[in-house]
C-alpha cells in the first residue's frame, strides 16, 4: 500500500526477501513447514479502498468465526474498533444476516476455501466497490475454543485462543468486546 511506480522493484525484491526473515521461520516450524520450501509471490493491483475488512479464522472443518468492520482493516487488526462477529460450527450460523457479497455469504466462501486446502485457514478479505478480494490465506496457528453463539457470556479472564502467533510471540486472547 502507498508504493509509488519507482518503487515497485524494490518493495517486490523487499517481499520476497521477507520469506528468510527470522518471524517467517517460527512460524513455519510452529505450522510444520519446512523454511526452505516456502515461496513467496507478490501480486500487484491497483489500490481499491475497502468499503468492509475483515478476517476468517478456522476452527475445524465447516468452523470458524468471521470479524468484519467498515473501511480499512487496521482498525480490525490493530484492535482499534469491535468488528461485528458471526460463529459457525460446522457450516451452521448463530444469526440471521450473514455479511454477503452478490447474495453468497462471505463466511460460505471462507469454508470452501478452508476445506479445499484442509486446514483451519486464516483468511484477511475486503469488499470494495468491484467486489470480495481475498488479501491473505495461511494455516490457523490456534485452537480456539469457540462460545456456543455471540451472546454467550464469556468472563474477561476467559481465554478463548491458546496458540502460537505468526511473530516471535506466544499469543493468549481474551475476550476483546
């Protein structure tokens, strides 16, 4: 984002360098990757700003939840705003209006996704003015337990994700809302 036509070579060669960065290797060996094998593509478009960000992270075949705000996803993954939270276990929804894109519910495609590659998937999204654009796909590197639906009561303390992060860090949430 915000790369001038100059600089393109450079920020391409920047990104394909990151694939030997000291965070890549932790998180391939917390996933099973071997560090030697990854490959690193950069695709190049045009900016689009989003109208809606968001993210998808698997929990199991059919399972997951979907985070979603308005604008640009920094504010989701900075944990700047609370983002609107739909739960799936195993295909089934706990509300009734799905976020969509063209009548298909963003979540259904966030599950096809998941089962095609069979893995709890990590997915960043953004709908713009031409449609659904998926930004990132990589292995979950949590078990999350989920609650039974948004309303369930979860306590502060409760922590709902255990696992490694895509840094050098252990990461443990709890309850943000």
């Amino acid at each position: 984002i915000g790369v001038r036509t100059h600089e393109i070579m450079d920020a391409v060669r920047a990104v394909r360098n990151s694939k030997t960065s000291e965070s890549v290797t932790y998180y391939a060996q917390t996933v099973g990757i071997n560090p030697q094998s990854i490959e690193m593509n950069v695709v190049i478009q045009e900016f689009d700003e989003p109208i809606i960000s968001g993210v998808w992270i698997g929990s199991g075949e059919g399972s997951g939840v979907l985070e979603w705000l308005n604008g640009r996803g920094e504010k989701l993954v900075g944990g700047y705003e609370t983002p609107i939270s739909e739960i799936y276990a195993e295909g089934v929804k706990d509300n009734d209006s799905p976020l969509s894109v063209n009548g298909t519910s963003v979540a259904n495609i966030c599950i096809a996704i998941q089962n095609k590659v069979g893995y709890s998937a990590d997915i960043e999204f953004c709908i713009t003015d031409s449609g659904l654009k998926l930004l990132q796909l990589r292995k979950a590197v949590v078990d999350m337990v989920l609650p039974t639906s948004v309303n369930e009561s979860l306590e502060v303390s409760d922590v709902i994700a255990k696992g490694e992060g895509s840094s050098l860090h252990v990461a443990d949430g709890a309850p943000h809302r």
